[in-house]
C-alpha cells in the first residue's frame, strides 16, 4: 500500500476551518470600494455574480443583479431562441441610449403596436417608413382608450411637432430637453431625419438611482449566459452573440475535461471579441490547462454546492477554500480572474473567499428565495417559498440541464 503516500493529499481547508486573523486598519467602511472582475474584460463593482441555475437566474434576476453592480447568467435550461430572447430583454432593460430601439412601420395597427409593447416590455414606439425615417411616436396613452384593434398606428399615433435631437447630444443634454419638453421619450435622428436612436426619462432615472449598475461602454446592462457542450452548443452561443450577450459561461460538472477543452479552444476561435468564462474545477492544474485553452474566467468548485451531492454519489471533489487558493496562486499574474462558486452559507463566507483568492462569488441558495428569483412559489402553513433544485437534479435534467 505504498502508493497511498503519493496519492493522498492531507490538508484541505473550507470555510468553517479558518477565520482571518484582524489586524491595523485605517480604512473605513463608507470608503470601501469593492470593484472586481468578473472575466478579463468585464468589470463588476461588487463580487456577486448569481448562478446558472432554473430556480436562480432568468431575466428579473440578471437586471437586478446588474443594477446593483454584478451580473447574472442566465441558465441553458431552456430553447435557444428563449435564452438569447432572455438576453436580448435585459440589454435593453437599461440604456444610456437605445442604439437599435424597437420600430414599428407607417401602416401597422394598433394591435400590432400593442403586441410589441407586451413583447418587450416597452411603454412607446417610434414610427418609422420604409426607409426609417421617423414620422411619429406611439406610447401607451396613445393606445389606452382604443378599442379597434384593426385602426393604423398612423391615425393614433403622435406625428406633430415631434422633439428630436441628433447623434452628438449627451445626455445631460439629453435630459434637459426631456425636461423642458416635459416628454418622456427623445428619438435621435441623423440630418435625414432616419431614426438611429432613442434616449427615454426613465433610462436616465435609473442612472441616477443606481450609480454602481454593471454597465457595458453604450449604457446598457450586462448580461452573461451560461452553455454546455452539447451537439447545439455552436449554434447556441451564435444565437446568444447576437443578442449581444456580454460573456459566455461554459458550465459543466468538470471543467478540466477534454470535451470542454475543445469546445472553449472552437468558441474562442469563433468569438474572439466575447468573453468565455469555463468551469467548473478545483485544482491549480486545471486552471493552467483552461487558460492555456483561451479561458478569460476560471469558475472554482467541485461539489460544495448547498443542493449539490456530487461530493457523497461520486466521491469527487476539494474543500472549496483550499480549492480557491490552489486556483488563485495558478492565476497569479495573468490577469485571468476566478469565480468561487458554491459553499457559502453566511456572508463571512464570502469575505474567506476573496480573502484566499477569488475576484467574485457565484450564489445561487442565498437568492433562490427572493422576488426575482424564477422558482415557483410556493405557500406552505401561510408561509411563502420559493422552489430551489440542483442543475443535476432529475427534474432539471428532464428540462435539458
């Protein structure tokens, strides 16, 4: 049995082994700034990122993660068109300005004018022609009282001495012609009048109100999506480009896999301008081997999920802080940043994960009960919950996990 010496790692640490050892400060609390990583080129100003999960993150979670400075990764576990439909609603959620708003052309009806508001949640619509040029503006109270679904947008719709303004207005600027004009939504228009843009109050509201919002260089929200690798994984992460996702999360039960290897190598190569975020794994070996592979994020952890049991069915894992810094000391100086993901119960936690290493923390149980959450609700002896499942679950893997 001499072979157990070289196969039996003895030291592995995970949260509830350590604590940080206090020591002189003089940085107070209103002066911390937790900006951070979350990929090579995607900042984030406070370290959470929700997970990939169908009871965690879909649309209402990722917007509102984003606007607190994180970002959220909408799960695969659904069609592609759904998935990039998910993305597309949250990088238009929020704009500094909307370089491509949705139109709808001189001729429709109402009804169409009405089915595109619910579509995307919007509460107007600029009227275009064929060649784009603007000639009105719809907006719900245009449509509040009608009751023919059938009239054309054109008889409803605002077409008199639209407020526009042009491409070089900031929007400060932006913002005072809103005011004086006492509108709410501003198209932009090159010198022949063809609608290239559109500046609303309320984007420029919640600006204001959420200063710290992870925001891409246009203003608008980020947005990460998670993929595996599947035969449709290619033509996934296609469709979730086009939707201008900001990262790409290749999320598998073990990263440090041939198949995920080759898959990354591919997405890099056909992507090069996306950031692809892999995971996940637990030794500093794997990390290596990822970034050799093109990674522009690590994602760390082998089954120290609270719903995960890959730990007690497969015999498979690393205590998740030794994990984190086995990791971190491989990432040391590429500029690469780790995720650690999954194991944390209480927020001190968190603070020992970025202490051994990790730019952000990946949660998925500690908001899995809120509003934004996608879980089903569920009311049980007058008390209110929310459904939560591991991605290896059954139940999830019958819905494509």
């Amino acid at each position: 049995m001499s072979f157990i010496a070289d196969k039996i790692v003895m030291d592995g640490l995970t949260f509830d082994d350590v604590l940080l050892i206090p020591a002189y400060s003089e940085v107070l609390p209103r002066n911390v700034n937790l900006t951070t990583k979350f990929s090579k080129n995607i900042e984030l100003k406070i370290p959470f990122v929700t997970a990939a999960m169908d009871t965690v993150t879909e649309t209402k979670m990722a917007i509102a993660i984003a606007r607190e400075g994180g970002i959220g990764v909408i799960h695969k576990n659904m069609s592609i068109k759904e998935q990039a439909k998910q993305v597309a609603t949250v990088k238009r959620a929020e704009n500094g300005m909307i370089y491509d708003p949705i139109t709808i052309k001189k001729g429709s009806t109402v009804r169409d004018a009405l089915t595109l508001m619910s579509e995307y949640k919007i509460g107007g619509i600029p009227v275009v022609d064929d060649n784009r040029t603007l000639v009105g503006i719809v907006t719900n109270r245009d449509l509040r009282f009608e009751k023919d679904m059938d009239k054309h947008i054109d008889e409803v719709m605002t077409k008199d001495n639209i407020i526009t303004t042009n491409q070089s207005t900031d929007l400060e600027s932006a913002a005072q012609i809103l005011q004086k004009y006492k509108i709410e939504k501003l198209p932009v228009v090159d010198k022949n009048g063809k609608l290239v843009g559109l500046v609303t109050y309320k984007d420029i509201t919640k600006a204001k109100d959420k200063p710290m919002a992870c925001k891409d260089t246009k203003g608008r929200l980020r947005v990460a999506a998670g993929v595996g690798i599947a035969s449709d994984t290619y033509e996934r992460m296609e469709a979730l480009v086009t939707a201008e996702v900001d990262a790409l999360v290749i999320d598998t039960a073990h990263g440090h896999h041939a198949d995920v290897i080759e898959v990354l190598r591919k997405a890099k190569k056909r992507f090069p301008n996306i950031d692809i975020v892999v995971g996940n794994i637990a030794t500093g070996e794997a990390a290596k081997t990822l970034i050799n592979a093109g990674a522009d994020g690590i994602k760390v952890g082998i089954g120290p999920g609270s719903i995960c049991t890959t730990r007690v069915v497969a015999g498979v894992g690393v205590p998740q802080l030794s994990a984190i810094y086995d990791v971190a000391k491989t990432l040391k100086g590429t500029g690469i940043p780790s995720i650690a993901d999954g194991g944390l119960r209480y927020s001190g936690d968190i603070v020992k994960a970025l202490a051994a290493g990790g730019y952000s923390v990946m949660i998925g149980s500690l908001v899995a009960g809120t509003e934004e959450s996608p879980g089903e609700t569920i009311i049980f002896n007058g008390r209110k919950f929310k459904s939560y499942r591991g991605m290896g679950s059954l139940e999830a893997m019958e819905n494509g996990s």
